[in-house]
C-alpha cells in the first residue's frame, strides 16, 4: 500500500506528542460516516473511554475524549458502522401460549349449535401459536420495522406510537378462522444521538374474527354467530439511521 510521506510524517508527529498510534493516523477515507467504539474490555482502558463502549458516533462530530485511538495512549479502535449490518429492530413476542388442545373444524361448528354465542378466545382452540407465527412472516415483520423506524424518526428525543391492522387468510392453520383481522398498536421512545436513533417500546396485538357460516355457504343456519378473538404482546428495540435515506428500514 502506498503512503503518503506528507501523511506519514504527520502521524509519526502525533505519536511522539500524543502517543498515537501511527496505523491509526495514516488511514485515508474513512468507509462509513459513522462508527461503533470499542475498547480492549480491561482494566487498564480509562473509565471515560469504557463509557464510550459500544456506543455510536459520527466522524464530523468529535467527542471532548476525540476519536478512539487518539487520546494518548488510547487502545480503542472503530468499527465501521453500516447500516445494511449494524441497523436493527429486534421484535420478540410473548403470551401467546395456547390453553386448550386444538380444535377441529367440527368442534367449531359444535360451539355455534351448542356455545349459545359464547366467545372465544383463539388460544382455548389450541391454535393461536400457529396462528401467529404464520402471521409474523418475514413481510408482516419488515412492514412493521419499517413502520416503527418511520414514525420513530419523527419523533426524535421523544415518545411515539402508531396502530396497525390488516385481514389475513388463515384457513392454511384452521379453517374455521379463516380471513381474519390482526392488529394492534406500538408505543415506544426514541433517543437521537450522533444521527442514530435509539428506540425501545412495547407492541400490543390483536385478532378478531367471528363465525357465523359452519358451512362457508354465506347463510346463518339456526345457530348462535360467536366471536372468536385473542391479545398478546411483545417488545421492539433497536437503533437506525436519523436520516430515512440512509436507513436500511423505511
């Protein structure tokens, strides 16, 4: 690799007045705008620069310590941060155990004469699991990335929240459930700091559908329509560019 002796010379000087390392000060055009600090994970890294661990910066806007490495005697380096690899929103769900052994489409068809209109809930019909694991898909997944990013980069330092719903064919899992509506609603906080955005928050589901046709033939035959219903939940975290083009979400 060839280097430029003007460069060079300038690094050799940083080292003997600051310790720099010169690796460090002859790099040329940094890839990415910003990047990630990491430190050697010891006791010797200076509680300043151990503050800094794992945080995310931006190379036109110094921190008082400097850029990692450039404190005297700083061991620390940079990670490039890209987008494409370093932006995520994490979504882990929870409740959505089932209660009941699964029912078939006749036990369906059985509430309806006999349930006197009684409601359930998907999870006492022993398919919820399935349900929503067919409806977190990787498309219903990144729409809903892409919507909490959205709405988070416009409420920076703030808190934000938005509802979702959609109608979903779910007569692969049960029959009887068929095209239901799943929806919700996401609440959350986003942090902005150095042109990324910190954001956490919870996210609350719901489904709602109702028989009313045992025999999918669009007529009510002498029985009780029910609704068949259910709520889980689940929590979102992740960080993403400030700027939408940017971002690997939007």
């Amino acid at each position: 690799m060839h280097i430029d002796p003007h460069l060079y010379r300038k690094a050799f000087q940083s080292y003997l007045r600051k310790g720099t390392p010169i690796a460090w000060s002859i790099k040329q055009p940094r890839p990415t705008t910003h990047y990630i600090w990491r430190t050697r994970g010891d006791d010797k890294v200076r509680p300043s620069h151990a503050a800094n661990n794992g945080r995310i910066f931006a190379w036109d806007n110094p921190l008082e310590t400097g850029h990692p490495g450039e404190d005297y005697g700083c061991r620390c380096w940079a990670e490039p941060y890209a987008p494409s690899v370093n932006e995520y929103i994490e979504i882990v769900l929870s409740d959505v155990t089932d209660t009941g052994a699964a029912w078939s489409s006749q036990d369906f068809v059985n509430h309806y004469y006999h349930g006197g209109g009684r409601g359930i809930t998907v999870r006492e019909t022993g398919h919820l699991s399935d349900i929503v694991r067919q409806y977190m898909n990787e498309r219903v997944r990144k729409s809903l990335q892409d919507q909490i990013a959205r709405v988070a980069g416009m409420h920076p330092n703030a808190a934000f929240s938005d509802d979702f719903y959609n109608t979903y064919d779910m007569t692969g899992i049960v029959f009887s459930v068929g095209d239901t509506t799943i929806g919700g609603r996401f609440t959350g906080d986003c942090v902005a700091e150095f042109g990324i955005l910190t954001v956490s928050g919870q996210i609350d589901f719901y489904l709602k559908d109702e028989f009313a046709d045992p025999i999918d033939v669009g007529i009510e035959l002498f029985g009780d329509p029910y609704p068949i219903t259910d709520q889980w939940s689940g929590r979102f975290s992740g960080q993403i560019h400030a700027d939408p083009e940017r971002s690997r979400f939007g």
